[in-house]
C-alpha cells in the first residue's frame, strides 16, 4: 500500500503597516491560525503586525487569503510584505508581547463609534455592562484621543490607571473574545465614571436641563459638547450670544435614523456615512415644516446632523428622543476644553449644567464634517473618526513637519513614504488657538518619536504657522498656497506625474504678492507652471472684502464703470448722469449692499475713492471673491457671517434647476459675466437661474483651460471645490470628454489638507539641495 507523502512544511513572514493596531487584528489572525491548524506568532510592533505563520503550503495560501477577504473591519492596510523563511517547527500559535524595537510608523487608530454588539449589551438588564457608559471592544471606542504613546498597548493609553476587574481581566486575556487586548475595556466595576458639579452625574438630571432650556457641557470622546434643546429658539439664541457664534451653523445629533429621516433628506449613501464607524457630521437637506429652531442652521441651506457614536451619547439620547445641538466644547476660536477643571473655568459661564467623567483625554479631536460629492464623503473638516490615519505618497519623504496654513489649520509629518495628518486645529487667530497649534506639534512629534529635520510652511508672511516656522531655527521649505492645494489632492489619488490642477479659493498669498484664489498650474512633481489665472480685480479694505462680500461687487462695478460717478457729488442745480436730486446715484441693486448692523448708509464715494486711487486696496484672482460679488449683485447676500456663506447661499439658490446656460467667461475674464449678471438682475431674472448660470460659467472655463492644455489627468482643488455642484458638473463635464478627474477623498479641499501638500512638495525640494 502506498502512503501518501506528508505536504512539505513551510514558514511565511507577513509584516503588515497600517491601521492594524486596536482593531482586533491579533485575535483575528490567531483565531485563522488556529482554525487552520497553523502554528507560529502574531505581535504588535511599532511599524505596525507582524506574523509567523507555519504549516502546508496550501493552507498558507489559504491563510493569506482569508487574512486579506476576512480583516477586521476597521483596518486599513496600507503595506503588507510577505517572505518565505527557515521552519523552526513551532508547537502551536501565540501571541507574543509588543515589539518597540523598530522605528514608529504604525497608523494609530482614529476613535470609532460603538458598534452593534456593544449598543445591544448596552441596553441589556441581564448584561454586566447594562447602562454603562463606557463599554466598548476591539471593534469600537476610543483609540486616538486617549493613545499616549505606540505600539498601541493599555499601558499606553490613558486606561492605565483603571486596573482591570477580574472579569475584564479575563475577557482582556482570551483570544477568543472580542474584548481580547481592547485597551479601553472596562465595566461599572472597575472603569471610568460619570459625575457632574450640581448632581451626581446623572444622564437624567442632564435631560431635565436641557428640557428647561439649559445649556449642557458633556465630556464626550475628543472633548467637551455643549448640547441644547435644538427646537427651543430662546435656548439657542442664549448658546450663539454665550459662545460668540453668531450665525454659523450649529451640528445636531439626533437619536436615530429613523427621527433624523423625520427632518432631512437622506440618500441611502448618506445612511452610510451616518452609521459608519467614522459617524460623522454629515451634511443633509432638511425638510420643511419640523420643529427645528429657526436660529440652528439660520440660513444655511444644509443641517449638520450626527447620530449618536459613543456608549454615553446613546444612554443620553435613549433619554431625549429629540434633536440636540451638540457643538463644540469652546467659545468661537478657541480650542475645545479636554480636561475637568479647564472645562468647569472656561466653559463656566457657557454652560448651565456639566455631565463629566474621570477618563482624561490626551488629545482634543473635534466631530469631523462631510458631504457625499461624487458619490462618496467628501471631508470638509477631519477630525473624529478619520484622524490620524497615515497617507501613503508615492516617494520617500525627508523627515518633514508641514505647518499648513493659518485657517483651518492642520499638521503633518512625513515618515517614509507615510504622511500623518492631525486632527483639525482651527483657525490660528487667538492666542489660545496658536497654543493649541503648538501642542498638536509636540504631541503628534511625541507620538512618532519623530524629529524634523526641515520645516515645510506657507508661502504667507503674515501667518501665524509661517511665524512659528521662521521662529524654528530650522531649514525651511516655503510652498505656495494653491499650489500645496493641487500637491495634496495628486498626492492622495496617486497622481505622479504631469497633471492640470485647479485651485480655486478665497484667500491665498501668490508669488507675485497678490492674493490668488483662481489658478490653473501646468503640475509635474514640484514643477508648477501657472497657465491660467482669472482676471485680477482690487479688493477695498483687503481683509475686509472677505467678511462684507458687498466690497468685491463695488470693485467689479467699478471695473464696468457702474460706480464710476460715486466719488463726484452733483452741483447746485444740476442733475447730471449718476445723480438724483443732489445726491450720487447708486443702482437699486447696490442701494443697500454695503448695509450692516452698525452703519445703515455707507459712504460709496469712499470706497469709490479708495478704488480710483488704489488706496488700501489689494489686487486678487480669487474666484470665492468672484462668488462673494455675484452672490450680492444677484440678492443673495451681502456679507459672510461666516466663511463661505455667500458661495453656500449662492450654491443653494440652484435647487433642482438644471440648464446648460451659462455667462461668458472667456479666458477667465469676468467683465461680460459681471455685466450679464447685472442685465439679468435689473430685467426681473430669479437669483436661481442666475446662480446656474454663473456656476455653468466656471466650469466652461475649465473646460476651455483643459482643451488648451491637453492634459488627461485633471486635479480639482481649494475651498470653492467643497461647493457640490461645480464639483460634480465639472467632473462630469471633464470626463464625458475623456479626461481623469481627481478630487479629495481623504483630506479636505479647504485649508484643512494643505499641510499635506507642503509635506510632499517638500520631497522634490530637498533632493535639490
């Protein structure tokens, strides 16, 4: 009889970089290991998993296979390196201790809403972890906000101070359970509590305030929320006028999905975005007609919404099954308050009553913001859920610290060819808001053990980070505005080679010393050739014309001569043209566009004057300023109360209207489009069709550039890109004509993602020096 031959043992390295820490990944692979009657070892280092597997080479074949189909969910493998090695003969599978040995490059985790076997424990009499506001395992709950240090173990996170109950010892020790090294894991026995200044901490006591109107401040996973009774108006007003906030939308968490379909419009991928793991702010279309206050969103066209992603947030909402405002921990540009006694000092007198916890948190982490475009979240603010994961660029990056820019403010390092943004920062206007910057430096170079070698920064002189950075004392690698826009938006589709990008935004200092804001760039690597720009126009009073959109349309119409007789008052018995009764005459249009709370009759000679002799003027090219004058020539607002809310009105007044009309913008000049505008305003045009049509004019002007310059692939960037319709009319437009089009996915086309586009600019420099 013929014995079959014993399959020929094998051993296979795997190391995997990424998110594969705090996800459950050893488990995972012990578990497959195990099942498949593999022997060898899985453990965490500190560029992220590596395995040992042996056995027959078919059921390593099947091993990796599975390891890849059947990950955990949350993970993200961004490398993964196989080799065949010597057998050792191992007995069995284990899991072994940390390795801090190697350089730190493993992507820590962001923190990830409680998932589904969580929330069913949660409300589960007869489970252990009944009501607690705090259970969590391998597949959810704080990781970021609460990680001091890598590989991501417990006695690096914030949880070592809660010494593990027996029952959580044991779930914490046992492979086969999901708890299985979930670092944050604790129950009533031994984990964090709840309590608060006026009461024992109760979820009910915090309830009843909100029901009387009061203001709540909640510690939540990233920091301090202020909630509200958001269908109480006289509630909200108290919120704005305490927190300084004074018509910016305000985020809701509602208690569900099904209450959230009561007051907005939900597409089945928003419902995604709304229950993924990141759980998001996602902005949505209301409804008409529900019982939300009038002074939540005032009037911005979309509702912030949020479902409840952590243990604490669905005991609270199980409790007020009605939509809260749940805003920052904070008064405007200022950083969220993390900690107890800075809460109870700075927020003391915001919040009426305080709902606390005794688990510190390493890191402020804001809820991040996102609008499906394009059939996928587009991320307007990363922060919650989507911080810190590394970007993979396509070439090794020098030991570099990217400081961005000065609004909406975010930092980078690069670490080979991975680039870890921070969390979203802020604007850098307050002194508070600068320290905070400066902390998110420190910690995130503390994190990774890392030590810059060269400093990437705005191009701005005048920005708080470029300060920072000249105050450094190391070298520094000065990057254009727009063009660190188009680097990061390449940088993250893979983009390697030569490229159109677009960069369109508000407010951008260029080489020449102008503010730009409407560039095309001819791109290859760190080769940027500026082909197209819009035409310039002066902007009075400079920084002003950002915040009174009225400015930039008095500077158009200047330009087209329908301000020109503004600085000439009539004479004594005469009417000539431009006058009435003595008085300069000002087209209905702009009678009341420089109106403001403080001065209801402004002096246009003045502005007229400053424009005529080009006194406290600065010359722009930015389209968000063309936005800004369009949306105030056709009625729809003057100022912006808060960035961008001119353009976001503007976008709005499209609604559902569809038409391939559009004003000329030949070549980026905007005088026939400014003129036609006016025409279709005096001659009754609605400010829908109006908008349309200047919206169609954008994207004919890229489409004009991109014929020119006869390049495939097309990078779209900037803040004006977060507006969703130019953004999915010029995809489309682009590519029914065979171009590629590439826009952000994983960082913000705002401010927020131009630190990632310093880091990798900064590549190309340093080979030259």
């Amino acid at each position: 009889m013929t014995v079959a031959a014993k399959p020929a043992t094998q051993r296979l390295r795997i190391a995997l970089r990424g998110a594969v820490q705090g996800v459950g990944f050893r488990p995972f692979v012990y578990r497959l290991a195990t099942e498949l009657s593999l022997t060898g070892w899985v453990l965490n280092s500190s560029s992220g998993l590596v395995v040992e597997v042996e056995g027959p080479a078919d059921d390593l074949t099947l091993f990796q296979q599975r390891l890849e189909h059947e990950r955990p969910e949350a993970s993200v493998i961004t490398v993964r390196e196989s080799s065949s090695i010597a057998v050792e003969g191992s007995a069995g599978f284990e899991i072994l201790a940390s390795d801090n040995d190697s350089g730190k490059s493993v992507n820590v985790l962001p923190d990830l809403a409680t998932c589904r076997e969580c929330r069913e424990e949660l409300f589960d009499p007869a489970n252990r972890r009944f009501e607690y506001p705090f259970t969590n395992c391998t597949n959810c709950g704080p990781r970021y906000t609460i990680v001091v240090d890598i590989p991501y173990d417990r006695p690096n996170t914030t949880m070592r101070d809660f010494v593990l109950c027996p029952d959580c010892r044991e779930e914490y020790e046992n492979p086969a359970n999901r708890r299985f090294h979930a670092q944050p894991n604790a129950c009533p026995v031994c984990g964090p509590k709840l309590f608060g200044l006026t009461s024992g901490g109760a979820i009910e006591d915090a309830v009843e305030a909100l029901l009387e109107g009061k203001i709540v401040a909640l510690k939540g996973i990233g920091g301090f929320q202020l909630l509200v009774d958001a269908r109480q108006s006289d509630a909200v007003a108290r919120l704005r006028e305490r927190k300084h906030r004074e018509e910016k939308p305000f985020a809701l968490m509602m208690p569900s999905l099904e209450v959230a379909r009561e007051y907005c419009e939900i597409s089945p991928a928003e419902v995604q975005l709304l229950e993924s793991q990141a759980a998001p702010i996602v902005l949505l279309q209301p409804k008409p007609g529900t019982d939300l206050a009038w002074n939540v969103a005032h009037c911005s066209p979309y509702l912030g919404v949020m479902l409840p992603y952590s243990p604490l947030h669905h005991l609270l909402m199980q409790e007020c099954r009605f939509p809260l405002i749940a805003t920052s921990g904070n008064r405007s540009d200022e950083p969220i308050a993390i900690a107890n006694d800075e809460a109870t000092v700075r927020l003391k007198d915001i919040a009426d009553h305080f709902l606390m916890h005794d688990r510190p948190i390493v890191r402020a982490c804001d809820d991040s913001v996102v609008r499906l475009s394009r059939s996928r979240a587009g991320i307007l603010r990363r922060a919650r859920g989507y911080a810190p994961l590394g970007i993979r660029v396509a070439r090794e990056l020098p030991p570099v610290l990217a400081v961005g820019g000065h609004l909406k403010n975010t930092v980078a390092i690069g670490v080979g060819q991975d680039v870890f943004l921070s969390q979203h920062i802020g604007d850098l206007e307050t002194v508070e808001a600068r320290g905070a910057f400066e902390k998110a430096i420190d910690d995130l170079c503390r994190l990774y053990s890392f030590k810059p070698e060269v400093i990437a920064c705005d191009l701005h002189p005048d920005y708080a980070s470029t300060h920072w950075a000249e105050r450094s004392g190391l070298p520094l690698i000065r990057v254009q505005h727009h063009q660190a826009h188009v680097a990061a938006c390449a940088a993250e589709n893979g983009v390697d080679d030569e490229y159109l990008g677009v960069s369109w935004d508000g407010t951008g200092y260029g080489l020449d010393g102008a503010i730009w804001g409407g560039e095309f760039f001819h791109a290859n690597g760190n080769q940027f050739e500026r082909i197209a720009h819009l035409r310039p126009f002066n902007l009075p009073g400079g920084d002003a014309a950002v915040r009174e959109g009225w400015r930039s349309a008095a500077s158009l119409l200047y330009e087209i001569r329908e301000l020109q007789d503004l600085a000439t008052p009539a004479k004594p018995g005469a009417s000539p043209v431009g006058t009435q009764n003595g008085m300069p005459h000002v087209s209905p249009i702009l009678r009341d566009v420089g109106t403001t709370e403080a001065d209801e009759h402004p002096d246009y000679s003045k502005i007229r004057t400053m424009l005529a002799r080009k006194i406290n003027v600065v010359p722009t090219t930015s389209v968000g300023r063309l936005f800004d004058a369009t949306a105030c020539i056709a009625e729809v607002a003057r100022e912006n109360r808060f960035e961008g809310q001119a353009a976001m009105l503007l976008e709005n007044e499209i609604g559902s209207l569809r038409t391939e009309e559009a004003y000329a913008l030949p070549a980026g000049d905007w005088d026939p489009l400014i003129r036609a505008v006016m025409n279709d305003k005096r001659s009754g045009v609605p400010a829908s069709l109006i908008a349309v049509r200047f919206h169609n004019a954008l994207v004919d002007w890229i489409l004009e550039v991109a014929a020119a310059e006869k390049l495939k692939q097309i990078v779209l960037s900037g803040g004006v890109f977060q507006n969703r319709y130019l953004t999915e009319r010029a995809a489309a437009a682009l590519e029914s004509r065979g171009f590629n089009v590439y826009t952000h996915r994983q960082v913000p086309p705002n401010d927020g993602g131009i630190a990632l586009g310093q880091a990798v600019i900064s590549a190309f420099e340093t080979l030259k020096r």
